[in-house]
C-alpha cells in the first residue's frame, strides 16, 4: 500500500461515505429482512405440509376480530376457550386419520382441557401482589410415538389465547397460538415424523392476569412434570423478526442454532435478565415451578401497538408469522430428535456460560473460556502491537494523553446528549419530541453526542492519530477481557471492535514497512546514479537526513484504509446494537411513567452506542489538526441548534405512534358518588391541559381536577395494580342525575366479607375467611393493612403490619372466591397517616364490571351511565387530539368495608 499525499477532510468523507452508508445499510437489510409469506398449506410442486401465514394469520384475525377482546373473566374469553378447545380436537381427530392411513407410524396426539383454582405470589416493580384464581383454563395437546419412554422428556411449547385489557391481541398472542396450531398441522402431516421426545403445546388462557394459566399447569397438571425445556411465544410488537431475549442454559442455546432464521443476542439476554424492562412472561412460572430451561422468543418492532386498539391482523408486517413459524418448527423438530439434549436435562441445568450473537445472519456460539482465552490474546496481542510501534507517535506521555482523549472523548458524547435532553424537556417543555419514530432520537441526539466527543478535544489538540487508534484498540480489548472474565458476555462487542481496529492497524504497519523498503531500495539506487556522475558524499548525507525527517513528520499518520477496515465491524455490529435497542426503548417510554427520566435514557443511548458505532472518529478528526476541529465543532453546534428548532416543533403522539390515556369511571358503594379518574404512563408534554379539558367538557360545574398521590393506599387503581405506579392519576368530580340509584339488587351486589370468624385472645389471633361475592365483576382487588400470620395463598406473608394487594381473576360466570387467613389481634397501631383507626379489619375492594368497557363492550352497550359517557368520550376524545390518544375505558365500582 503506497502512500500518496493527505487528502483533506472533505475529500477522505467523501472516500470514506460508500462505507458508512453502504454498511449500515447492509447490517440493517439482514437483521430485518423477513421470510416471503406462504399461502398454500401444501407445497403445489411436493404436495408435503408447509406452515402458512395466511393461515396463522385467518387465525389471529378469528380470535381478535371475530371473538373480540379476550380479558380473562368475560364472555369473550370464554369463547375463545371454546374455539380453541374444538380446534385442539379437531387436530386429534386429523391426527388419527393420518395414522390410521400410515400403518406402523409411531405418532400419538392427545388433548386435555385443564380447569382448576389456586394462587400464588407475584413480585413486579418492587410491589408484592398475591394473586388468587378460580376455574380457570388451559388447552393442551401432547404428541409423542405413543410409547412410556417418549413421553418422559418433553419440550413445552407456550403460547397465550387471552389478550389484555384495551388490546384485542392479534400479535400479543393470537399470533403464536395461529403458530403452534399450524406446527401441530404440519408435523402430523409431514410423512413419516416420529418425535423420539414429546411435544406439548399449551394453549394458556390467563396469562395477562399475570401468568395464572401457566402456574395453573406447572402446578397441577400431570404432564407437567414430564417437561424439560420450555419454548415461549410471545410479542410485544407487530413488525420484524422474533427476537430470542431469554436463553437459560447452553443446550437450549446450542438447539436455537438450527433454527434457518437466528435473531437474538448474549446483548439482549443480559439487559432483560437485568430487570431494566420491568416485563415478564409466562417463562417465570415454568422457570420457578417446574425448574425447567428454555428459549424466550417475542416480536418486538413496532410496540407501539402492544397493549393498544391498534393490535390487529392489518397491523402485522408480512413475513413476521412465517418468522415466527419457521423458527419454531425447528426448534421443536431438533428437541424432538435423537440428537435432542432433553434426556440430559432431566438431572437439571446450569446458567449458560456462553456468548451467542446472530450476526448478518449467522449464529455464533462459543463458550465463556472461549472467550476468555480469545480476548486476552487479543489484549496481549494488542499490547505487543502498539508497544513495537516507533516514532514520537509511541513515547508514554503520548500515549498517557491519547487515552486520556479516548475517554474523555465517551464522555463528552454523554454529556452533549444530556446537555440537549436537558433543554428540550426542561427549558422547551418538548420532551419526547422523537417518540413517533425509533430512530429519530439519532437525528435529534446524534449531532450533539459527536459535538460533546469534539469539544473534550479541544484541550488536548494536537494528539497524532495513531497514537489515538492504539489508544482506542488498548481501551476496548482491555473492556473486553476484563468484562468477559467478570462474566459479561455482553463483552463480546468491545471484543469485535477492537478486532476490528486491530486488523486495520497489523494491516497498515505491514503496507507501511513494505512502502518503507520499497522506498529505501529507490533511493540507494538513485544515489549510485548519483555517486557515478559526481562526487555526492555531501549531497547522500543531506538525503538521509531529509528521509528521516519525513519519517518522523509521517510517524503519526496512517492511511485512510486504515479507516475503512477499522471502522467496518463497528459500523455492522454498532448498527445492529443499535437498531435492536431502540426499537424496544423508543416506544417503551410512552409506558414506563411520567417520573422516569426517559428523555436522559434515551439521549444516553444513543451517546454510548452511537460513540461505539463511529469509535474512530476521534483519531479521523486529529487527523486534520486543530482548525479542522474547531471547524467541524462550530457546523455541528449549527446542525444540533436547527435540529432542536426543529424537534421542539413536532408533535409527540400521532394516530400511528399513540398516547396512552387510562381512564376509569368509579362508582363509590359507600358514597353513591361518581368519579372520572384520569391517568398517563408517559412524560410527554400536554397531559396536564388534556385533563382540564377533559374535566370541562365532562366533570362537575366549577369543579377544578384533582391530582391524587400514586401509592399502596390509592385503591382507585388498584385494578391495574402493580402496574399503577407508572401512573399520574387526576381525579375529576362527575354530575350526577339525582334519579340515579345502584341497578343491583342485593343478592347481586359486589360485597366483601368475613365468615368462620374466630377470635382466640389467649393466642392474640383472629382467623376468618374473607369472601368476595363479585357476580358480573372481574378483576376484583381487595387491599389491606394487617399482620397476617398464615392464609391459604402459596407464600407466607411478611412477618410484619403490612399492606397487602390480593388480585383475582376468575372464568366467565364465577362469581365468588375466598381466603382463609389467620392475623394477629387486636391489630398494632397504623402508622400510615391515611388511615384512621378502626375497631376491625378495614378492607378496600375494586372490580371491573365486565359489561363496562371500552371499546371492547361497544357492540354490546348495556346503556349505562358508564357506557353513554364512554361512547361520547371516545368520539370527543378522537376529534381532540385527531385520534393521536388510545384511550382504555373501564367502569369500576369500589367500596370499603370493616370486618
């Protein structure tokens, strides 16, 4: 590689932009392309079953269209669970004709419909809730070669039929159970497929009442035991590839590399393992009760519609069921196999200690001491790089200040993206202000993080560029060995980019040596040229001195190749890092609470990652000088200036990018009062006026909305409890028509209360069991402040006064549920400040009335004072805001009661 004259910094960008473009571009195209969606569910040339989103999809669109909203405790969700009921026989009876017709074929299909009761504790957001179900469902179908020892070991497959409370769930998770239907058609039909291990495919029907139908079968149905590794379906969005997010063990990780479509990282595995989401699936009770690994796989791109109206068929991108489907069906083909690892798993499994990444569409796997030994090679290898590295370029005060600029070049990436969030959302008022696209906070905060990195630089100008480059290869195969032997497989990352930056540079110490010799050999020979004419002892001495000049004014150079093998897998794995990341953090922020600092995190983001996507640009910009730098500063401060003019313009929310608006209307048993209670989950700008206009068009005359402090003891949200938090409640008074009377009889009324009450006061004890009559009711709470000694709920309660959240969820038609409980009496004293004292024990009780919600009761109004004022909210709310708010409707009725 001979070196010819510097380019300037206009010239080198523009030699360098094929590449910046071309391989993000390239990084992006293969993490989401996506499988050409299959009609046919018989291939026309082969006549073999093939899976067929157009099926899976006619039966997401049968379950969230057809059917409707399938919250658990409706009559919707009860339908469904007969569909799914009738479909699961019907593969039984399609499964024994297949046999029957391929005499000797090995292959058994049973059905079960598993009904039961029980409880359990459920931990989230540092909120203890105990949960209590009854008569709840799950479907499950079992195929294995019909004998004892193929039923031993088994893979569970998961999926949901139920859906939340404001989504008809067509991804969240009608989508998967299409999945497993057509995986169960397909191996049925392949000829020939005999599952040396079973396969059970459980359709659970509660798993949006926080995962009841999963801990309903780890817990009490016979098979469950059999199982050795669980698959869980699931999504949190409508478009792009599932991505793997939770593997727990080697094996499972080694069985997802035969899948034909990897997607999924070591990086996602720890951020969600971490606990920053706050999410949870059905994976915790399997993992918890039946002590099984598995593979947590879910559709995450455009999350803007989970939870939302917006989850339907129409919304879900072509090719993500034949993702999904293709995936799954080699997991459960390989499990099934003899080359299968269930029988080893039997004996149990240890956390994985293994890095696995999908890179442009190849999976690699290797272990933690892989790892370890690969990485501090490279580190070792580095440190003999830059340590036989000559020149002024490589004396250790040079060196000092080159990592000195690295790292303050990080930080002032971080800074210059904090700084902007700061001004957008506390001196603007416009934070979130990129929330409509996942990629915009790069517009937004890009321009600033690179202007921050700069500005450190000032100070420390001029530091030669390769001096910069060896710092930069030091620091991130140092960041890589060191974190891969602290167990961070996440380390990976540094691991490439210094791989990266180490090859570029062995490259251009090897052109550099090859110019050298080529050069030394011309100029021997131009001086014999010389000698011969003339005497030139004068004239050869004066050329070797120029000569070792221009060595030591080149020593701090490198050629721009240096940059462009360098930059490469940054660029591919910074792309992908970042892509990933914020399609899941972008839209999450619209449901993570008003008090998170989602503007920082955000900017943080994409300072971090967008430093470690364009990690050379610190040496590229010394490489022109100072005037360069103070150039390239002063056009970056204009960009980032036009760039927040024009964020601070944008509307947050649009119709496709929505705001979240829950909304309950309350109706007090005590008081007979009627309240709107109105809260956001979000930080966005508005919400505080859209509640004053709320409250002027529907609350009380003269009346001002109230806000109410968000804790254990505000039981008006206690049905979205502990997801509560998150909110920032108002509560607005309502008119209310002085005619109006409860329509409840009182054998039909929602009341709490103590039975088989018994006082020992030897023991200082009271055991009662409280009952919960709720008919027409769901999602009945009841909350209260004791010391409870013993109850029949799965977990021993704190041995301390507490406040105690007891959450129900029932099948359609249920309508009573107790607990049995032993507290200790008389109670000690309250110290909350909002309770008074009282001479028993003071329950608070909320539930849903499950002919009251909307929209998923529109079709069926009952004519209420909720549903009239529902209809009208709605449509006035839409014309508002131009339909950018996705409100959930609930009317709820409250009381309290002393037992």
């Amino acid at each position: 590689m001979v070196r010819t004259r510097q380019w300037g910094a206009v010239q080198s960008l523009l030699a360098l932009a094929p590449l910046l473009i071309g391989l993000p571009w390239l990084a992006l195209k293969h993490q989401y392309s996506l499988p050409t969606p299959i009609v046919d569910q018989y291939d026309p040339m082969t006549s073999l079953p093939q899976l067929s989103e157009a099926t899976i999809l006619q039966y997401a669109k049968y379950l969230s269209e057809d059917i409707g909203y399938r919250t658990p405790g409706t009559r919707e969700h009860a339908l469904a669970d007969a569909w799914m009921t009738k479909k699961a026989y019907q593969l039984k009876e399609e499964c024994e004709r297949v046999v029957a017709a391929q005499p000797g074929r090995k292959l058994q299909c049973e059905v079960w419909r598993q009904e039961g009761s029980g409880s359990h504790r459920f931990d989230m957001m540092a909120a203890r809730l105990y949960k209590r179900y009854v008569n709840l469902s799950n479907i499950i179908i079992r195929l294995s070669d019909g004998t004892d020892q193929g039923k031993v070991d088994a893979v569970l497959v998961n999926s949901h039929l139920d859906s939340t409370l404001p989504s008809p769930g067509a991804a969240d998770d009608a989508l998967a159970v299409g999945v497993m239907i057509e995986c169960v058609r397909v191996l049925v039909n392949t000829p020939g497929w005999e599952p040396k291990h079973s396969v059970i495919f459980l359709f659970n029907n509660a798993e949006e009442s926080l995962q009841d139908g999963s801990h309903l079968f780890s817990t009490q149905h016979p098979i469950a035991s059999t199982v050795r590794a669980v698959v869980n379906l699931e999504a949190a969005g409508t478009a792009g590839p599932e991505l793997l997010f939770q593997a727990t063990s080697h094996e499972m990780i080694q069985a997802y590399s035969h899948v034909p479509r990897p997607y999924g990282t070591i990086f996602a595995n720890e951020i969600f393992s971490s606990g920053v989401l706050l999410s949870d699936t059905d994976f915790r009770q399997f993992e918890y009760y039946l002590n099984v690994t598995g593979l947590d796989m879910a559709v995450v791109g455009n999350s803007y519609m989970y939870h939302m109206r917006g989850d339907l068929v129409e919304n879900i991108e072509a090719g993500v069921a034949q993702h999904m489907a293709e995936n799954t069906l080699a997991l459960i083909e390989h499990l099934t196999s003899p080359a299968s690892s269930l029988p080893g798993l039997a004996s149990g499994y240890g956390r994985p200690r293994t890095v696995f990444f999908a890179y442009l569409g190849v999976f690699f796997v290797y272990s933690f001491r892989t790892a370890e030994v690969l990485y501090s090679l490279l580190f070792i290898a580095s440190c003999v790089l830059v340590r036989s590295a000559s020149g002024p370029s490589a004396r250790g005060a040079t060196m000092a200040k080159a990592l000195f600029s690295v790292a303050f070049g990080g930080l002032g990436a971080v800074a210059g993206a904090n700084i902007v969030a700061f001004v957008m959302q506390q001196v603007l008022g416009r934070g979130m202000s990129w929330f409509k696209g996942e990629f915009e906070p790069l517009i937004l905060y890009g321009p600033a993080a690179m202007c921050g990195a700069l500005l450190t630089q000032l100070p420390l100008a001029p530091v030669p560029e390769k001096a910069l480059l060896h710092a930069q290869l030091l620091a991130y195969a140092f960041l890589a060995m060191a974190g891969q032997l602290a167990g961070v497989g996440s380390s990976a990352v540094f691991f490439l980019s210094a791989l990266s930056t180490f090859g570029a540079l062995l490259v251009d110490r090897v052109t550099t040596y090859l110019s050298a010799s080529i050069d030394d050999d011309t100029g021997r020979k131009m001086m014999n040229a010389r000698e011969k004419k003339q005497d030139g002892d004068a004239t050869g001495a004066e050329d070797g001195n120029n000569k070792v000049d221009n060595a030591e004014g080149k020593d701090g150079l490198v050629s721009m190749w240096t940059y462009a093998l360098g930059q490469t897998i940054p660029l591919l794995t910074g792309t992908q890092l970042t892509s990933a990341t914020l399609v899941v953090f972008v839209p999450l922020t619209g449901r993570i609470g008003s008090e998170a600092p989602a503007e920082y995190i955000i900017a943080s983001i994409v300072a971090v990652l967008g430093s470690y996507t364009l990690n050379l640009t610190t040496p590229f910009v010394h490489r022109f000088g100072r005037p360069a730098l103070r150039k390239t500063i002063i056009i970056l401060l204009l960009v980032v200036g036009v760039v927040m003019a024009v964020f601070a313009r944008k509307e947050v929310f649009d119709k496709n990018h929505q705001k979240r608006l829950f909304v309950l209307h309350k109706e007090d048993l005590n008081t007979r009062e009627q309240h709107l209670h109105i809260a956001a989950a979000d930080g966005a700008p508005g919400f505080d006026d859209l509640v004053h206009d709320i409250t002027a068009r529907f609350g009380a005359d003269g009346v001002l909305p109230k806000a109410v402090v968000m804790d254990d003891w505000n039981s008006d949200w206690d049905t979205l409890y502990p997801f509560s938090a998150f909110l920032s409640p108002y509560k607005i008074d309502l008119p209310l028509d002085p005619a109006y009377d409860a329509p409840w009889p009182l054998e039909e009324q929602f009341t709490v209360s103590a039975v088989n009450d018994t006082l020992d006061e030897s023991k200082g004890t009271r055991s009662m069991t409280l009952k919960i009559d709720h008919p027409g009711i769901m999602w009945t709470v009841i909350a209260f402040d004791a010391h409870v000694l013993e109850w029949t709920l799965d977990n021993s309660p704190p041995e301390e006064l507490a406040r105690h959240h007891i959450k129900e969820a029932s099948f359609y038609g249920t309508d009573v549920w107790t607990v049995d409980m032993t507290i200790k009496w008389p109670p000690p004293q309250n110290p909350h400040p909002r309770l008074s004292d009282v001479s028993g024990l003071k329950v608070n009780f909320i539930g849903i009335q499950e002919k009251r919600m909307w929209p998923a009761k529109k079709a069926e109004a009952d004519g209420s004072q909720a549903m009239k004022l529902f209809r009208e909210f709605d449509a006035w709310l839409d014309e508002k805001t131009g339909g950018s708010v996705d409100a959930l409707l609930m009317g709820c009725v409250s009381g309290e009661v002393v037992v």
